[in-house]
C-alpha cells in the first residue's frame, strides 16, 4: 500500500504529535509508568497508567440476544457447511499440491527445516482434557484445601500461571443472564457443555457436566513470537501459533495440577478453541479489548497472544473490563483490514450489530469479518496466515519511546489517531496485500532470539 502523505502532512502531524505529548494527562511519565490497577480489587496485576478499568468493555454487548454458541459452527470447526464437500476437497487437493511443490522447490518459508520445526512444535504435549489428571488431593495429604479470600486466590493463581509460563491473568464470574453465555454450548467435539445443580464435575459420551457452584473462569494468554507471525503466511511463521498451543497444553495441565491439588476443580479445554470464545472472556477479563480483527487486542502486545481459559470453584476476585483506547484507534487505523490477503476484514469505521455469517455469534457490536474468505486463503497458502496479526501497530516491540508515548496518547487523546496511524505508516511501511511474507523467512534462521521468540519481561514491572 502506498503512503500518500507529504512532506508537509508529515510534518504537521509532528506537530500535532508533540501537542499530544504535551496535553495528555500524564505525558511521557504516564508511558511508563507501572500503574495501581485497581490494586485493591485485583491485586495480582500491574498494567500501564494509562489502562484503565471500567465497569462495562468498549464492546458493546446486548446479553439479552446472546445465546451460549456451538462452536461446530465456527469455520475452524465447520467450514464445510460453508463452502460445501466438493469444494473443501478442491482446497484440500491445492493445499497438499503447493505444499509438496513449495517444499521441492525450496520455497522460502516451506522448505525442509520450516517443515521439520513445524512438526517439532506440535509435538511432545500434554495431554489436554476437561477433567484434568488424577492428582494427590489436600485429603489424602492428610490437610485441609487451601483457603483464603477471593484476593489471594487471585494472587496464588496468577503466580502460579505466571511461573508457567502465561502472560495476562484475568479472572470472570460466571453469572447465568450474562458471561455465562460466553462458555460453549457445544463443543468442537460435538459434546454438549451443561450446568448443572451436582457436587462434581463429569463427563460421559454426549455431555461434560459443570456443577453451578463451579462460578469463575481463569482467563490467561500466552505469548507469540512477533517475529516468527512475521514471516506469515507461511509454514515458518504459521508454525509460531501450533507452539503456543502446544505450550498452552503443558500449562493447562499444570494449572489443572495445581488447583486440584488445592483441593478445588479445573475444568480445562478438551481439545483446541474449546470451552468458551476466548476472546470475548478475555474482554471481560480486562485482559484486552476487542479489535478490528475480531480478536483480543492488548496493550502490552497488542495482537501476539493467543487466550485460554479454565472453569474453577475456586472463588476469585474478577478483573473488570479495560479501555486502553484500542477500539477507538481501530476505528481509525484500518491496517489489518489493509493487508488482508483475502480481504475478509470490515474496512467499515464503526462496529456494527449485524452479524455476518454463522460462524459470528450474535449479541455484541463487532466488525464482523469473513471468515469463509479467510478460512479459503488458508488452504491456498497451505498454513495459517495472521498477516493481519503481524501488521497490527500494536505488534511492535515497543522499544522506542515513540510507541510507549503513542500508546499513551491514543487511551487518553483519541482526537490524535489520525496522525498517529500516519507517522507510523510513513516511518515503518504498510505491506500491500499482496506483498507476503512480510519478511524474509530465511533470515529468520539467523535470528538470535530470545526463548519461544518472545521477551517475557516485556509489559511487567519488576
């Protein structure tokens, strides 16, 4: 995509910046500064001055018109009721035909090593489950389950997962008229989720059984390599996103260790994208906003993560929802949208209640994309894309000052969005659409990056 701005724009927007700079409440001091948060009702976490917590998400939500959703009609899940037997099996054809072409070629980001790492990072985990392993509990230890109030809980909790390797901790209570909604009716598997007025959780061929006094969800993301998304759509840098599953298995079930070892249950994720939508709990859980993408956008890494989420009867102290400016700056920005190889995302300005296609979920104003269109490119490039992930402003390394300061600006100064989303264009580049990978993927094998390619110590205090 060509940057159409001049000199004379670009300096205005300079200008404009550094009256930004100069009205923010906070300023530079705000970028980096380590906020309170909330302390007092969530004492487990830390984020930037200028996220702030809010009663409601800056997505809007009629919980009256949600209903709990069947995620077979995802199309990760059901893209052949979309596009039909005949043609799932032309896209099947193509995909394995490129990817052996691709990969006796020596193309770029399908050669041997790319496939070699591919298979390496979807292998060796854990094995995931609803009811988690069987594990020594407070009573055969001769004890009491631990106790303390929902805030310790929380703290204990996010420790815990913070240690194992998470990024954000969030925590939502389940409450029937609303974020009940947001846990599966069905799923991937075909299986229906039920609560249900019993002691213990079950699992039998047709349901998986969650008591009612099972009320809160642990809500946490992980990492993904900037720099290897970077390299999509590829089988390099799509393979970034099977790690991080592959990690999140190993995880989930060390989290589901912990806690019933506590003394409490855990009910996980049976199999990938299963539970509940992930992204709208981590909405609620104030661990992000919703995006353009129609997935989490978060302060700290924008895009690069993936969520992931656990149902327990541990009482915990809910997070509250965000507003870091992130939709608003979407409303603006348009990037993803820009790059999109199969131009599945809204170019719309405003989200929008009408839900488009069945794999949407109706009940929240969104920029509902198609994911028919995206699914297909999938097939065609033989992997998973996330172009849109990667071009994200927000997916940056945050190094510079400038970003810390952007950030700020755009969660307390919305007005400078416009100029903003220039600056950053004419300084970095906008890939056109047709302009992927974004980098070269064989100069990633010269990278010296850091475990899993991501910097565990961004976004924390000390």
């Amino acid at each position: 995509m060509a940057i159409n701005l001049s000199r004379r724009e670009f300096l205005k927007d300079l200008g404009l910046l550094g009256v930004g700079v100069t009205l923010a409440p906070g300023s530079i001091s705000a970028a980096n500064e380590i906020g309170d948060w909330d302390r007092e009702t969530t004492p487990a976490l830390a984020r930037p001055a200028w996220v702030k917590t809010v009663d409601k998400p800056t997505t809007e939500i009629n919980w009256e018109e949600m209903k709990r959703y069947d995620e077979r009609n995802t199309c990760r899940a059901g893209f052949v009721k979309y596009v039909g037997q005949d043609r799932l099996n032309e896209l099947t054809k193509l995909q394995n035909d490129n990817l052996a072409k691709w990969l006796k070629e020596g193309k770029p980001g399908y050669t041997l090593k790319d496939v070699a790492l591919q298979a390496a990072s979807s292998s060796g985990s854990a094995t995931q489950s609803f009811l988690g392993p069987d594990v020594t509990t407070p009573e055969q230890r001769g004890v009491p389950k631990w106790t303390g109030t929902p805030e310790d809980a929380s703290r204990i909790v996010t420790a815990a997962l913070r240690h194992l390797g998470a990024a954000h901790v969030g925590f939502v209570e389940l409450d029937p008229k609303s974020t009940e909604k947001l846990i599966y009716a069905v799923d991937p598997d075909g299986k229906e989720i039920v609560f249900s007025d019993v002691d213990q959780p079950a699992e039998n061929d047709k349901q998986r059984i969650v008591p009612r006094k099972a009320r809160w969800v642990i809500v946490y993301t992980l990492q993904m390599s900037e720099e290897t998304l970077k390299r999509a759509p590829t089988i390099l840098g799509g393979q970034t996103t099977n790690l991080t599953y592959t990690r999140n298995r190993n995880i989930q079930y060390r989290l589901q260790t912990f806690l019933k070892s506590l003394g409490y249950m855990a009910l996980g994720e049976a199999s990938t994208n299963a539970l509940g939508i992930a992204p709208a709990l981590g909405v609620m859980a104030g661990l992000g906003e919703l995006s353009r993408l129609q997935r989490l956008l978060t302060p700290e890494y924008g895009p690069m993560v993936r969520v992931f989420k656990l149902i327990t009867d541990l009482p915990l102290a809910p997070t509250k929802p965000i507003n870091a400016g992130i939709m608003e700056f979407c409303k603006v920005c348009k990037t993803c949208a820009e790059v999109c190889p199969s131009k599945a995302l809204s170019f719309d300005t405003e989200p929008t209640w009408q839900v488009k296609g069945g794999w949407n979920n109706f009940g929240h104003k969104a920029w509902f994309e198609d994911s028919v269109k995206c699914r297909t490119h999938w097939y065609e490039v033989g992997t998973n894309c996330g172009t849109c992930f990667a071009a994200c402003p927000y997916a940056g390394k945050d190094k510079a000052l400038v970003h810390q300061i952007s950030k700020a600006l755009i969660a307390g100064t919305p007005i400078f969005n416009g100029p903003l989303k220039s600056i950053r264009d004419l300084a970095y580049g906008v890939p056109a659409a047709n302009d992927t990978p974004i980098k070269d993927p064989e100069l990633w094998w010269k990278l010296d990056l850091p475990e899993y390619g991501i910097d565990t110590a961004h976004g924390h205090g000390a």
